[in-house]
C-alpha cells in the first residue's frame, strides 16, 4: 500500500504511525529508502527486514524533513550523512530514536534505530540454557577475570551484557564502569559512558582513563583493536572483573584473533576465565502459527531464543592456549544441538535453523 495526500498522510501523523507499527510490533530499526518517484518502508523485526508499506514521493519528502527538523538535522542536506537523535516525546512514543541518514544512487536513506526504554532484563530473562546460565553467575560473582562475547552482529550480545550488568548492579558492593557505543540502555547503579572517535575518544583511550577511577568492574562494549585487547587482558589480571565482546564467529576464534592481537600469550591464558559464542533463532509466531499476521508483520515470526555455546578456561586449557594449541578448545553443547532441540519443541522450523547456520 502506497500512503498519499488522499490519506491525510501529514508527516508527523505518518511519522508517529510508522513509530507505533514498529513499536507494537517489536521492531528494532525503520528503513525508508527512496525509489525515484516512492520511498520504500521496511521494518528490521527480529534481525531480519520485513516489507512495510509505500510513501508517495510528496508524503515522503514531507517525512524526511519531519524526522530531520526533530533530529536537529539539516533539512536540506541530502548529499552528505548526517547522524542525530528523536526524543520519544516528540514522537508519543515509547522509545527515543536514533536517526542515521545516508545518500545512495536511488535518492537518500533514513534508518531509525528504537532505543530499548524498558529496564535491562534479568539473567533469567535471557532464557540461556542452565549450564549456560550457571557458568555466567559464576563469573559475575568472581573478583578477576575476562568474559568475552561474540557473534554476529545481530546476535544478541548487548543484551546479555545489559543482563549481566543488572546482574552486579544488583549484587552492589562494587564500582561497575562501561565504556559503550552508544549506551543504548540507562541501568541504575552503574557508571555509563560512549566512546567519541570523532575527538579521538575511542575504546582503548576511553577504558585507559576509566581505570583511573577505580572500578571493580568494566564493561568494554567491543574490543577492535591491540590496544583495547591488550588493556582487558591486562585489567583482567589486575584483579578487575572484565566483560567485553570481540568478533570472532566461534569460542576456539576468540583465541586466535585474541592471540594475534596481544603478544603475550601467557597473559591471555591466564586472563580469560569464560567465552560465549551466542546466535539467535526466531520464534514460530504464537499468533497465526506461523502462517503470518499483522502482529508477526506477516513474517510468521515473532520473538527470539538464544543458541549460546560457551567455554569455561581450565588449567589445562590455559596450558594449551600458551603454547597455541587451540584445537583441542571445544566448546560445551555446540550452538547446532541446542537449534535441533528447539526445533523438536516446536519453537521454530527447519528454514529457520538452515538460516541461521547458513545451509
């Protein structure tokens, strides 16, 4: 369906239903990309974009401007990216949004990221698999020590790191600081803070200074460089709890990227003490069962459960990551076993499973 001028289709009135559709649903991000004469509206729900509906190029002209004038954007800037931020009561709705604009060959495109308003969830909440869960506890409840993440983007890793920062925030008794970017969630009880490249305040410089202010705890939202790597190896020796993702795609990876980044093979060894490697599977929809409805945007899904494998650093694993001996690094429950048993649940499908392993 394509919204027009014959709708009354006014651009904030457009721009708050096109908030709403997303909200109600569960969608994470709005695509509107023009098209010549249209502009194309998808929804990103559940990690996979799903087709919205149809702006006329008048309608969407009118949108554009609307999303940035509440940005504090340039409204006649179309050549260049720009990058700002919608506060939810501008729009009545739930979440704040982040704008994010980009030329391309067929007119410009505007992303809208919905911030998360909702408190951090709870470990529970996560629904990992109990060993899964039990190890996580048992780290968080350590003095020392480096927990690294990966996956793909997409894979649910910031949550889990907002889960585990609730987690400590609740335990208390301990300085929490996180250097993210962005802070895409506010949780009480923590000190939060963004990297800034465009002043040079990027992750390593950013964690270097936070130290300075004496945490138990720090979270460090991605490591991508030496430098960072080499900082959380080092703090997670110095008797700071560590939290940090780095992408790698399998447990045995993190220590071969982890490896090449930091010389000192015999720190890393005794620094990292857990690795998650985590994917997300989509949900039959309870609704239609999959067939597809308005509150699945007709996708036949709604919702996620994670497939997390993970791997707890024994001594003599530590032994063998010092002489780089990786492969005998395999990981408890591999992330396939837990799909296949979601699978006989009937929480999801087989083209879901060949999706997310790529068969």
């Amino acid at each position: 369906m394509t919204v027009g001028e014959n709708q009354n289709g006014v651009a904030p009135q457009v721009l708050e239903q096109l908030v709403h559709q997303a909200e109600r649903a569960g969608a994470s991000d709005i695509h509107l990309q023009m098209r010549g004469k249209r502009a194309e509206v998808n929804f990103r729900l559940d990690g996979i974009i799903a087709p919205g509906t149809e702006l006329s190029a008048d309608v969407a002209d009118r949108v554009f401007g609307r999303i940035k004038f509440l940005a504090r954007l340039k409204t006649y800037q179309e050549s260049l990216p720009q990058d700002g931020r919608i506060s939810h009561d501008d729009l009545g709705s739930k979440n704040d949004v982040r704008v994010a604009t980009y030329p391309t060959v067929t007119g410009e495109k505007i992303v809208l990221r919905l911030f998360n308003s909702s408190p951090a969830i709870s470990l529970r909440e996560l629904s990992l698999p109990a060993a899964a869960s039990t190890e996580l506890k048992q780290f968080l409840h350590q003095s020392a020590g480096l927990l690294l993440l990966t996956g793909p983007a997409g894979s649910g890793k910031t949550t889990t790191i907002y889960a585990c920062l609730r987690h400590l925030a609740e335990l208390g008794g301990r300085q929490i600081i996180t250097v993210e970017d962005p802070v895409e969630q506010i949780v009480p009880g923590t000190m939060q803070t963004e990297v800034n490249e465009a002043i040079g305040l990027d992750f390593a410089r950013a964690a270097r200074h936070l130290l300075r202010q004496d945490p138990q705890v720090l979270i460090i939202g991605e490591i991508r460089d030496e430098a960072t790597a080499q900082l959380a190896v080092r703090a997670g020796l110095t008797g700071h709890l560590v939290i940090a993702t780095l992408h790698a795609g399998s447990c045995r990876g993190v220590f071969e990227r982890l490896l090449t980044m930091c010389a000192d093979h015999s720190a890393v060894a005794s620094a990292v003490e857990l690795v998650l490697n985590q994917r997300l599977i989509r949900k039959i929809c309870s609704a239609c069962g999959g067939a597809g409805c308005d509150a699945c945007l007709r996708t036949g899904y709604q919702g996620r459960v994670p497939l997390v494998e993970w791997l707890r650093v024994s001594e003599a694993k530590r032994a063998k990551i010092r002489l780089r001996e990786l492969t005998t690094l395999v990981p408890a429950r591999p992330l396939e076993e837990s799909a296949r048993e979601l699978l006989q649940q009937g929480l999801s499908n087989q083209a879901e499973y060949q999706r997310v392993f790529g068969l």
